[in-house]
C-alpha cells in the first residue's frame, strides 16, 4: 500500500510545506455501563520516532503538553513507537514519555513494528519510566474499570483468552486507589481492550469488553476530498477502489471481490469510534506518526475519552 501512496504523494517535500497537518484532539464521551467516577482516559498511538520524515520534537511537546492540560486519570498508548530501529525508544521514553501526568498511571501494548524490532528492549524501556506494558494481560487501573492488553494482531502474543485468564486470578488485582479488601467485587466494572491492529475487533469482540482502544492505520495517512451529500476529507485507497468499483461494472466478478475485500471494515481502520456489536464499541485513533510517504489532510490525534 505504501508504495501506492509513495507514487501518489511525490514529491514529498514541498506537499508537506504547503499542506502542513495540525495536532487534534478528538473527544467522545462514553456513559452507560460505566459507574464509577467521572474519568478522562487519553488515547495516542502511533509515535514511529525513527521514520523519516519522523514525528518531530515540536509536535512531541505538544502531545505531552496538551495530553497533561487535559488532566487524564488514565494514559494509554497503543503501540508503534519505533519504525526500522528499536533503539530510538530510550530517547522517546526518556525525553518525552517520562513527563507524562496520569492519576492512574500510563499503560501500553505494542504495534507490529516494535515486534519487528526488538519487543524486548521496547517493553523494558516503558516499563523503566514506570508505563505498564499490558501483553496478554491485564490490570484493574482504578476502582470500576478493567483494562486489558494483547501482543499486535499480525504476531505470536496475540492471546486474548490468556488476559481473560489472568483476570479470574484475584491475586493478580492491583488497585492503585484503595486496598484491597475494600474492592467491592459485585459492581459492575467497564471493561476496556487495548490491541494496536483494529482488524483484531472481530475476534476481540467474542470477549466480555466494552471497548477496543487501537490505532495502526494512521487514519488511512493520505486522505483526499470526496463528495458523499458533502464534501469531506476519506482516505485515498478506499476512496480509490469505491470510485473504481462504481465505474468498474465490466469489471470480472473476481476482480470486484477483490475489491470488496480490500474495503471491507475501512471503517473501523480509519479513525473514530465503530459499533462492532450490540455491546461493544472499538475506538480507532488516527495516531501520530508522519512516517513514509508522509500524511496528507490527515490530522495528528489525541484521542480523550471521556467515561461518565
Ligand atoms: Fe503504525
């Protein structure tokens, strides 16, 4: 795919001069299941610090900055912080992570790049600043919320029923807000997933959650303006392939199948909050990362999600 968008998007320099992209914060509020405490959960993925053109420092002080401004009981990151060299993690802990301000602490998993890399040395490096990394596991954060973490989608440590396990196991509780013996088992707790790959929902959504946190598809990267009763700005390959499916009606029945596939759930890999069944709800954040060809009218993202 990215070499599509390389060919599409050349040259690359002066797009991204004349189309620079803005840090957004996107909210959605969440009530009904939930019955604890009014709590802002942020969401970022994505960081890919060593691609080039990378994510920079001045959009990094942003992040840190904005995310603390938006005082969060709960951080949670969800993978892809390294692109072709795990090292690079140090300084993005070091320089940056480690000014996080979280009530209820920083919790993580990891994206399929860092499972490219070095998975071992990324997890140690967000664990030595103190960030959880939630592999086929699972914490309860604060009174009335569960969250869960898997390996990325595309590897081996994608085990979701061994998080589940994990759960049964009352020795495994960890309450940062009050001791145990206080915990009062039989309040209902909103359960929250975190899985980098949002293509893992269908699976994901077989298990008692409320809901999948991912990222992984930067929002589709390259977005394009398509008219749909207004205009507005979609990710190119869809986009694409449903412009070429509408005109393509000599097109091979197997060729339109093709097609169908390659746009089946687009909606849930481009960015915002999804339905995936009668009680569970996937929230896919556009991320951070400005990694090649580059992003085009698609907007870096702090996801706040409110639960009330
Ligand atoms: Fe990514």
């Amino acid at each position: 795919m990215f070499i599509i968008l390389q060919i599409i998007t050349i040259p690359v320099i002066p797009i991204k001069i004349l189309f620079p992209s803005r840090l957004r914060v996107e909210k959605i509020r969440l009530t009904g299941k939930y019955k604890g405490k009014k709590c802002n959960i942020i969401l970022l993925s994505d960081f890919h610090w060593d691609a080039n053109p990378r994510t920079d420092e001045k959009t990094m002080n942003d992040v840190i900055q904005r995310t603390n401004e938006l005082q969060p009981d709960i951080i949670l990151l969800t993978g892809d912080y390294v692109q072709k060299d795990a090292n690079p993690i140090k300084e993005l802990t070091e320089k940056f992570f480690s000014r996080f301000q979280s009530r209820y602490g920083v919790y993580a998993v990891l994206g399929n790049h860092d499972y490219k890399r070095d998975p071992k040395l990324i997890a140690t490096s967000l664990e030595k600043i103190g960030i959880r990394v939630l592999t086929n596991d699972f914490i309860r954060p604060c009174e009335g919320i569960e969250l869960y973490g898997v390996g990325d989608f595309e590897s081996k440590e994608f085990i979701p029923e061994k998080a589940f396990s994990k759960s049964q196991s009352k020795n495994t509780l960890e309450i940062f807000d009050k001791p145990k013996s206080k915990i009062e088992e039989e309040k209902p707790v909103f359960r929250i997933m975190m899985s980098h790959n949002p293509d893992s929902a269908n699976i994901l959504s077989k298990y008692p959650i409320d809901l999948i946190v991912s990222g992984h598809y930067h929002g589709g990267q390259v977005c394009v303006p398509v008219y749909d009763s207004e205009w507005k700005f979609k990710p190119i390959i869809p986009a694409l392939v449903s412009a070429i499916a509408k005109i393509g009606i000599f097109l091979p029945g197997k060729v339109k199948r093709k097609l169908g596939t390659i746009v089946k759930n687009w909606d849930w890999r481009t960015g915002g909050p999804h339905k995936i069944n009668e009680t569970v709800q996937l929230y896919t954040s556009r991320g951070l990362a400005t990694h090649p060809p580059l992003r085009l009218f698609c907007d870096p993202e702090i996801t706040l999600i409110e639960l009330e």
